[in-house]
C-alpha cells in the first residue's frame, strides 16, 4: 500500500479540544512528515478564551520526509483528517509513530474516508 501515487494526495486536518501549544505540536509534527499549506512560521490563535477553537491544515501525504519523532503533549488533542484511503493511511501511519493515537469513530465512503481520533503523548 505503499506505492508511488500518480498524483498528489491531501488530508485535511482538523485539532480540537486542546491548547493552541498543543495544536502547533501535532501541525509541526506532520509538518516534519508532509507538505502543508501551514507555514513553519505559522502559529495556532487562540482567539476568544473560553469558546473551543478548531484548527485546520492540510497536509500532501504523496511524499514523505524525514519523520517525527514522538510529541510530548501537555493534554489530549482531539484530531479529524479526511482524505482518500490510501492517503488517510499515510496520515495515521505518521500519526502512530509520533503519539499515542486511539480510534473514536471512523466513516468511510466511495472514495474518501474519515477518521476521528485522540492523539496523546507516547
């Protein structure tokens, strides 16, 4: 399942439940893994302190650099990425090898699927 694409494959990714630090770790973690539309420069805003935020980013899983290490995070973050098949497996692949990840739901359809986890330090 890990051969080369034809096309570039994206995941869009959504952090939630979590500080803005902890949402920067996980985005500079897959950052380190894939292209993104997030600058190395650009940092999570929290912009009202007591409404939960939601940060999005999207990731070009194709190719793959040199991957993250494990993350030290202050809290759980919850993370929903979307994308095709064999682009979401990619994600999660990047994802395990950096956090401690458990599955809360999943969907899958013709050609897209959905994932819905938690991510934790290892």
């Amino acid at each position: 399942m890990d051969r080369e694409r034809p096309h570039e494959e994206s995941v869009s990714v959504e952090i939630s439940g979590c500080s803005k630090e902890d949402a920067r770790i996980v985005f500079d973690t897959l950052g380190e893994c894939f292209a993104s539309d997030r600058g190395a420069d650009e940092a999570p805003q929290q912009l009202h302190e007591t409404r939960p935020m939601v940060w999005l980013g999207t990731f070009e899983v194709t190719e793959t650099h040199d991957c993250a290490r494990p993350a030290r995070l202050s809290s759980s973050v919850e993370a929903d990425a979307q994308g095709g098949y064999w682009a979401i497996e990619r994600l999660r692949t990047a994802l395990d090898s950096a956090f401690a990840v458990r599955d809360l739901s999943s969907a899958s359809g013709d050609q897209e699927r959905e994932l819905h986890v938690v991510l934790e330090s290892r």
